[in-house]
C-alpha cells in the first residue's frame, strides 16, 4: 500500500472514531426480560397450570404402561426399592409436579387419533394414599417435538406439554425394568 492508501485509510479511522466519539455512549440494552416476552412487560394472562396437582409423598403406587406391558412400583418405608437407582422414582415424581400445561387442545373423542391418544402411547398412573388414581396418557410429539399431546385423566382435556413429559417417562420405565 503505498502512502495514499495509508492516507486515505487513516482518514477513514478518524472519521469513524469521530463519529463514535460525537455519537456518545450507546443506548441502554432493553432488559433481557422484555426481549423475551414481547416488549410488553406485562404479567401472562393465563396461570400456568401443571398437568397433575399433586404432592409426591402422597404418592403409594405408580404404574407405567407401553405397548401392552405395566410396570408397577410400590412405595415401602418411604423408598422405592423395585427401581435401579432406588431415588429414580423420587425424582420422576417430583420432576412430574413441575410440569405444565403449554396449550389446551379443543379435541372430540372422534379426533384423539391424530394426536397419539387413541390407543395412547403410554399411560401414567398415581395411586393417592386415599386410593384415587392420577392419569396422564402419552400420545404424540407435536411436528416441532418440543412437545408431547397428553390427555389428562381417561376422559379429560388434550393438552400440549413440554417434551420433557416423554423423557421422564422413559427414564422411570427403564429403571423400572421396561425397555
């Protein structure tokens, strides 16, 4: 380069930092929080509801099912000794209490094929110390597979959940001895 190159790059660095330095500080970055809830600041609408209301230490009984086969587990002295490691079960209910409803899906008997429900995936069922059951029948990842298509109760609404449904799901069925 020879010296008007030079010549004509250093004006152009000194243009820049001009500008820089007469444009002052750059604005203040919006808070993370309104990158991503729209700008808007507002509260959601709607309260997150979970998919099963429940406290894990009122849980006795949990029977998993797919393709025909029914694992169960019976808590005993305050463990689950039929699972390996024992605290799988533990942890998967637990994990189960945080999950929530992402979407309700208005579905008629007659259209729960389309969403894996009819027959179901797989089947959840809490035993209550009083005896009532909890259900929750796995049907589909949606088309993105971030989520699943679950069907709370037997008779109860579709609702889209976190793909993370499945995945507890499958870790508490191997521990138990499925595959």
């Amino acid at each position: 380069m020879g010296v008007r190159g030079t010549l004509v790059l250093a004006l152009l660095v000194a243009c820049g930092a001009a500008y820089l330095w007469l444009e002052g500080p750059p604005p203040e970055a919006r808070p993370q929080d309104e990158l991503f809830s729209g700008g808007t600041g507002a509260e959601p609408t709607q309260p997150i509801r979970p998919l099963l209301e429940f406290a894990p230490e009122e849980i006795t009984r949990i029977t998993l099912t797919r393709d025909g086969k029914s694992l169960v587990a019976q808590l005993e002295n305050g463990t689950w000794p039929q699972t390996t490691p024992p605290d799988v079960i533990a942890d998967f209910l637990h994990n189960l209490t945080g999950l929530a409803e992402l979407m309700r899906i208005e579905a008629g008997t007659d259209e729960l094929h389309h969403y894996g429900l009819e027959p179901p995936q797989a089947e959840i069922e809490l035993t209550r110390r009083d005896g009532v059951p909890l259900v929750l029948l796995l049907g589909e990842h949606n088309p993105a597979a971030t989520g699943a298509y679950v069907r709370i109760g037997r008779d109860g609404p579709v609702v889209l959940a976190g793909a993370l449904v499945v995945w507890e799901f499958d870790k508490a069925f191997k521990a138990l001895g499925g595959s």
